[in-house]
C-alpha cells in the first residue's frame, strides 16, 4: 500500500461498519461522479479507490472527490486490487466491504438492498439477468454467460444469474477468508471467488439490480477476449473446483468445511 492509503488510516475509535471499495483503471473522466454518487446514497460509508497502474489522472481527481485511494505501483488486475482491499479492510476492522465498478455502471442506490440481503448471507452478488433492467449480452458471450450461471448455481448450491458480477458486498466472516485468500487471476475475482466461500461454507445470495450503460472510459474486454470467453469460463470452473481448499488463517472467524 502507498502513501496515499496509509496516511488516509487513522486509528479509529469504532470500527466503520462499510467499505465501498472502487476499483479503477483509467477511469479520470468519471470517477469524481461515482465517487459523489456513491457518497449521496451512503453518506456513513467509507470510500476506497484502487488506483491499479493507471495512466491518467484517476488517483488524483478520485482524491479531490474525497475518496481514500490506494494507488498500485502497477496493474495487477482487479482480482490483485480487491485482494489489496479486502486485507485493508480486514485490518482496518470493517464489518462489511462492498465493491462497486467505478465506470459508474452499478447503481449505488442498491448498495442499502444488497446489505438488507447480508442479513442472511455472508456474500451477496447484485446480478442482471434476474428480472430487474434491461442490460443485454448477446452472441457466444450470452451462452457462456448462461452456461457459468447454471453450473456455479449447481456448484454453489443457489440460484446465481450472474456470477461474473463485480457488484458484491461481503460480511466480516467472508472479509475474513478474502483478506488472506483471494483469487486474482482472469474470472478468479468473481467466479472463482464464489466457489471458494461456498467451499469454506459461506452463504451466498444474490439481489436483482439493473446495470448501466458505460459512458466513458474503455471497457477491459476487447474483441480477443469477449471471442475467446467460452473458453476461459469452461477452464475457469475447472481450475475453481479442482483448487486447493480454501486457506482459513489466524484471526478469521469461520471454519473451512472440508474441501
Ligand atoms: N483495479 C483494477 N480495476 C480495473 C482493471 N480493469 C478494469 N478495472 C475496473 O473494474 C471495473 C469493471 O471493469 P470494466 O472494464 O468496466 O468491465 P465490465 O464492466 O465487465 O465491462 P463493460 O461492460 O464493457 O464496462 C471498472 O471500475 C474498471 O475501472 C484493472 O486492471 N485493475
Ligand atoms: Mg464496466
């Protein structure tokens, strides 16, 4: 963590009960926005912008907004920024984190219903395709889209309708596995990750939410990639269920179940 984190960590008295956690790469032309939307609709949260490497201005402005920000020193994806922010959190003493793209396409208005949801449930995932807005993915993205919902859901034990979803809020018990053991590799972040806290016996639930167009900025899926994705999903759910058991160290409050 840079100087820009760590002289933003006073010691406090209580802990914060929420983290929004930001991650960004390039994103100067909107983060001011989201950070003051975020901020509108959850006035007692702290925010914390992952700068990963970026090349523009996003450190800057998203600090004159008044965010926390972690700059990286260089890019490690958003699986490494949200393992970097999920420890902060960890150690910092923060009940819930709740991590929200900062392109401004989750609508921080749903940030007080995925929390309402944590009430029964230690992951919660804001997901399209469940009968809330209009977002459309269409071609081989759409099949592999569904194909990964259907075979998390089976994995998971619950209905997931889009387990690639970067719009999702943790409790304290799964803050406390993601603070030590986190998925960074492509998908980890999101789908891996959920087969790990199912694995180490989390509860995961998923809330409906609409999902915006992005605006500015440029998204991190190319042509190359979005064509080669059936492939790398396939290969993602293998590797997520022949990975070692989850790594439960020191300080967390659950109990790995057996793998
Ligand atoms: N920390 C970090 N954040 C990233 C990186 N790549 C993208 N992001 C951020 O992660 C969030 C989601 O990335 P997007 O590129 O918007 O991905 P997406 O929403 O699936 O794709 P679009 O629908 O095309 O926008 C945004 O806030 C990005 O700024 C990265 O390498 N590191
Ligand atoms: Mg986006």
């Amino acid at each position: 963590m840079t100087a820009g984190a760590t002289a933003s960590t006073a010691t406090r008295a209580v802990p914060a009960p929420v983290l929004v956690v930001l991650p960004a790469l390039n994103e100067a032309e909107c983060i001011a926005r989201v950070v003051h939307e975020v901020r509108g609709h959850q006035p007692g949260a702290d925010l914390l912008v992952v700068d990963d490497g970026s090349t523009d201005r996003t450190a800057e402005v998203a600090r004159a907004a008044g965010a926390r920000v972690m700059s990286l020193p260089f890019n490690l994806g958003v699986g490494g920024a949200m393992r970097a922010a999920y420890r902060f959190a960890f150690e910092e003493g923060y009940e819930c984190v709740v991590q929200v793209d900062a392109d401004g396409q989750h609508d921080p208005s749903d940030i007080a219903r995925l929390r309402a949801a944590l009430e029964g449930a230690d992951v919660v995932v804001g997901a399209r395709f469940a009968g809330v807005g209009e977002y459309v993915v269409r071609g081989p993205r759409r099949w592999a889209m569904r194909l990964l919902a259907a075979t998390l859901s089976r994995l998971v034990g619950t209905p997931l309708t889009d387990p690639t979803s970067g719009f999702r809020m943790v409790n304290a018990r799964a803050l406390s596995l993601f603070a030590f053991d986190f998925p960074e590799e492509y998908l980890g972040d999101t789908v891996e990750a959920l087969v790990l806290a199912s694995r180490a016996g989390l509860r995961i639930a998923q809330v409906p939410v609409a999902m915006r167009e992005r605006t500015t900025g440029a998204p991190s899926q190319n042509a190359f990639r979005s064509s080669a994705y059936l492939v790398r999903v396939v290969t993602a759910i293998v590797l997520a269920v022949a990975r070692r058991a989850p790594i439960v160290r020191p300080g967390s409050t659950i109990e790995a179940s057996a793998a």
